[in-house]
C-alpha cells in the first residue's frame, strides 16, 4: 500500500523541536517580565526577537496583576495551546484574575483579554519563574511533549512551591503509567508523583485523545477526502479542548478537587470511520478513514522530519487506543461543568472551516 506522506504533515511542528539557543552562560536568553514597556496599546510593533517584549503594552506584561478582593492570582501555562486558550477564555469571561505564562514574546499578545495579562518566561529557564509566579494562588500546569518535559514540569512545581502557590492542576494524559510502553505516558507519571511528593495541592487531569488532533491530519481531508491513522475501528471517546479547559476551569476555581485524579473523555465512543461519516455529512461531500499499519504510518511520520521517539510514541498512543483502551466514557465533565460536553458533530460543525480546500 502507497502512503502519502503528507498525512501526518500536520503533527510536525519544527518549532517544538528546534534546539534553543543559548546565551553561553548554558541558558536561553530571556526577556525579563519587569522590562519597561509602552503604556498604549497602539504602540505594538512586534519587529523581531530582541524588541518584541518591549513593543508590548506595560498594563498587560507586568507581572504584578490586579489581584481580587480574596486575593486569587491564577498563572496558566501552556497559554497559547488549543486547550490554554479556551481555559484563558472561561477564566477571563468569568473574571477571574489570570495571568497567561508564554515563552515566545510575539505570541503573548494572541493571549491578551481585557483581564488577562501575558508574563514572559521559559520552564526550562528557573531564574525565569520565580517573577511569573509572584502573588500566584493557584496554577494549571501544561506542557507540549518533549523529552525534557519531567525536567521542566519539576522546574515549575519547585518554583510553586518556594513562590507559596497553594494548588496545582495538572494537565496529564489518559494511561500515565510508569510502567507503559510510551515514554510520554511514563514522563507524566514521573511528575505526577514528583507533584504529589511536594507538599503542594494537586489535581491530575487525564484526557483521552483530543478531538483538535484530527486539525492535524486536515491536509489529505481538504484535498483527498481521506485521513490515515494506525486505529482499526476502536471506539473512541475523544475529547473537545473545550471542554478539557472547562474541566481545568472547575478544578482551579471550585473546592473540593485537591487530592483528585480525573479522566477526562468526551460524551460518546466512535471509531475514525464513523468519525469519518460524520465529517463528511458536514462537510456534504465524502469522506474516508483508512486503516494503515503501524508500520507505514511510522514511516510516514520520519518521512516528514519527525523525531524519532515522537514518531515511536504517536504510534504506541496508537497501539494503546486501537486495543480499545480509549472507549470508555466518564462523567467527569458533566460533574465537574454541568454539561455533557462536545459530541464530534458538535465539534465538526465548529471547525468545518478547518477542513475545508483551501484557495
């Protein structure tokens, strides 16, 4: 079977990947979160990396934000993700105080709402954390995949801790386990002891796979009608961002979920050929899931330039689902929101654009 490569040219991010450079001393070069800024909003002229912190507004980069009458301060990390912008999004409709922590300048201003204010820092930079998490009471974190992602996420709990942050929600992942096969799984199970160990208030959230993952695999939607994935015809209970974030709303901002591990699934379990159907009766033109082996679709993936132990991890999520062990569904986000969550037609429709020819 011939396999297009450009079907997983989605799940490639150049950028996740690239090595950073340092500034000799064995650090990335950062920007201070205090540097001193424009006070208008029309000043905003993002011209490259050196200037970029100092052409944005200073009522939105300080890290002494304006704090509620209790003295609530939530830090969100992980902000310019699909599931941080949502939660930025629920956080600043229901005006809590929030603070949005980016690492890339330029992108701290597509985080910005009229009460949330965007601080500049790097997990894997310590020196960089303590000024972020200043008058913080309560944190979500979350990073991107990545191998040194234990060492980041103990970076942060350590910084929390000295910093006085009472709780911290975790964005983990379905089959954390320190025995499983997929080193993802086994480097979220390190730091949800390492978090459990640090005296801090803890709350563990364990998605299945998220709905937004199929964006990626948008290319051969939009131009061949067609998607590939390694998954048989397991039932899946994928999960909507949204609702991922409304979940973390609840546990950063309601009693009673320290000490709690959730599994976080959407409201029904399909497989990628109803899922398939589905999409393509809104999309009112045909679509197709086709089955791939392993095999080729790791193939495909280092085809495209993809790190060898993401390419090896993405197929062994893969193995796991395919066995069924994403089908069942948990009342989580009705308990904790009130709602049922996202069906997939309901995200379908949401994202129609997203999967349409382009030109």
């Amino acid at each position: 079977m011939s396999f297009p490569t450009e079907a997983y040219r989605g799940l490639v991010n150049p950028v996740r990947y690239k090595k950073t450079t340092t500034n000799g001393s064995g650090e990335a070069p950062l920007i201070h979160a205090r540097a001193r800024l424009p006070r208008r909003r029309e000043q905003i002229a993002l011209r490259d990396d050196h200037d970029c912190l100092q052409a944005l507004p200073r009522r939105y980069c300080r890290a002494d934000c304006v704090f509620s009458r209790n003295g609530t301060m939530i830090l969100v990390t992980g902000s310019t993700g699909h599931t941080g912008r949502a939660l930025l999004e629920l956080l600043s409709r229901d005006g809590t105080p929030v603070r949005a922590l980016v690492r890339d300048a330029k992108k701290a201003v597509a985080v910005i709402k009229h009460n949330v204010k965007a601080v500049i820092a790097d997990l894997g930079v310590r020196s960089s954390l303590p000024a972020a998490l200043e008058g913080v009471t309560t944190a979500y974190l979350m990073t991107a995949a990545h191998p040194a992602q234990v060492e980041w996420h103990g970076n942060f709990i350590e910084a929390a801790r000295r910093a006085g942050v009472r709780h911290v929600v975790r964005h983990s992942v379905r089959g954390a386990d320190a025995a499983s096969n997929v080193k993802i799984c086994r480097w979220h199970a390190e730091s949800e002891r390492e978090l459990e160990r640090s005296g801090l208030g803890w709350t563990h959230l364990r998605p299945v796979y998220n709905m937004n993952n199929l964006l990626k695999l948008s290319t051969t939607i939009s131009t061949q009608g067609v998607f590939y994935a390694p998954m048989k015809d397991a039932p899946l209970a994928m999960v909507d961002a949204r609702d991922v974030a409304a979940v973390a709303a609840a546990a950063l901002t309601g009693d009673s979920h320290e000490g709690r591990a959730y599994l976080i699934t959407g409201p029904e379990a399909i497989g990628f050929a109803e899922a398939a159907r589905v999409l393509g009766n809104v999309l009112e033109r045909p679509l197709r899931y086709v089955d791939v082996s392993p095999g080729l679709a790791h193939e495909g993936m280092l085809n495209l330039g993809m790190p060898a132990w993401y390419a090896d991890d993405l197929i062994g999520f893969y193995d796991f689902y395919s066995s069924g062990a994403g089908a069942a569904v948990s009342d989580a986000v009705m308990r904790l929101t009130g709602e049922s969550g996202h069906r997939f037609s309901a995200f379908a429709n949401d994202y129609r654009s997203h999967f349409l020819p382009r030109g």
